[in-house]
C-alpha cells in the first residue's frame, strides 16, 4: 500500500475516506461488527492522533464514550486487534496508556466490496489510492547479532530495517535492538528473539513506535510482534 500521508492537504479526504470505509464495512456486516466498526469509528473521530497515527484512550474514557463497562472495552479491543483493524503499538503497562494504530490494509480488505455502494467516484478514488497494495513479505533471518555496519545493505530485509534504527540513534539502536533476532516475518506477524524479558519488556513499553516504522518501512504492515526469549 501507498503511505498514507495524514497530514496537510489532502489529508482530510484520506481521513474521511477511510471513515467512510469502516461505515460501510459495517453496515454491510454482521450485527457484532457493526457495533464494533462503530465504536472504533467514534473513538477515532474524537481522539485519533493523526499526526503520530495512533490511538491513546484510556479503558474508562472509552467505556464512558460508548455507554458500556470497561469488561465490554477490553473484549471490543480484543476483537479489533484479533480482526487485524486495530494493531497494538505499545502495551498499556504500569498505568501507562496503551497505544493502537489502524491497520489500513485490514481496513481496505473487509471493506474493497462496499466501495460502490458509496458512489462510483468513491470507489475510484480508493482503487486508485490502494491500488498498489502487496503482500506481506516472508523474510528469513540469518544470524543478526553483531552491528548492522557488517550487512550488506539491500533494501526489503531484516538488515536495512535494523540499518534504519542504527541511523536514529545509535546508543539506542546498541542498547536494544542490535541483538534482536528476526525468526520469520510472515502474514503481518514478526516473531523476534529477544536476549531477555527485561529487554523485551522494555522494547514493548519505550520502543514499540521506532521498531515499527523501521520494519514496516521495509517489510511492509506489521500486525504483531511475538517476543520468545
């Protein structure tokens, strides 16, 4: 899929593009994702961050938006995560708020056949903006434990990925990532080896966001990453 640019001109019709998506996956679905797709729907219109792409809401301002338990907002938050729509950007640990991102590709698989019941004119403007979507890659890892100065630099792959990270911060990339090991990446799921939970719960919680765009700048979406020690 093209990046999605949320910000400046334009922005605005990609964002009310995709709510218009989500409505009519909806509303063309089974009665429990219609109650979803409108819950999610109302807490992105009100509290999307479009600038980091991601959504920080606490369980009791979610409950108290939808009128429901803060029960039924975790079950609703699990159900969107499982359906790929929502994807978790950090844990919610220690008080601290977890963080969820849209999903694009998930958003515009469930809802490509509701298109033209918008309008013709909707269902071009998303073929075209979509139209280059590819699948997620499946990348093995060859032994990744050693500075990425030592890998060839070949775009797609675990290496340029970590080479990305390198670049940012190179005490951070040190520190954390640079004996992470990639065990396969494969339907939007990243498997890593991590040296220990200390490391892992430390990545989940401070470096979620960096991990992220640096892999998926590479590999393409990542719906989920599975820590195994």
């Amino acid at each position: 899929m093209n990046t999605l640019r949320l910000t400046g001109p334009e922005a605005g019709v990609i964002k009310y593009d995709l709510l218009t998506a989500l409505s009519v996956a909806g509303l063309n679905g089974s009665p429990t994702l219609q109650t979803s797709l409108m819950r999610l729907i109302a807490a992105v219109t009100a509290r999307y961050n479009w600038r980091a792409d991601e959504l920080t809401v606490g369980q009791r301002d979610l409950a108290r938006m939808w009128s429901v338990n803060e029960r039924t907002v975790k079950r609703e938050i699990k159900r969107l995560t499982d359906a790929q729509i929502l994807v978790c950007k950090r844990s919610g640990v220690r008080g601290r708020v977890a963080a969820y991102r849209l999903n694009y590709s998930q958003i515009v698989k469930i809802s490509e056949k509701c298109w033209a019941l918008v309008g013709p004119d909707f269902e071009e403007r998303m073929s075209m903006r979509y139209q280059q979507q590819e699948p997620v890659k499946v990348v093995q890892l060859s032994d990744f434990s050693k500075s990425c100065d030592d890998q060839v630099d070949t775009p797609g792959t675990w290496q340029t990925a970590m080479a990305r990270l390198a670049q940012g911060n190179k005490d951070q990339f040190k520190a954390w990532f640079s004996q992470l090991q990639m065990i396969s990446f494969e339907a939007g799921i990243l498997r890593l080896r991590v040296p220990s939970k200390f490391a892992q719960r430390y990545i989940e919680t401070h470096l979620s966001g960096p991990l992220l765009t640096a892999v998926e700048a590479e590999l393409g979406p990542v719906t989920r990453i599975e820590f195994e020690g």
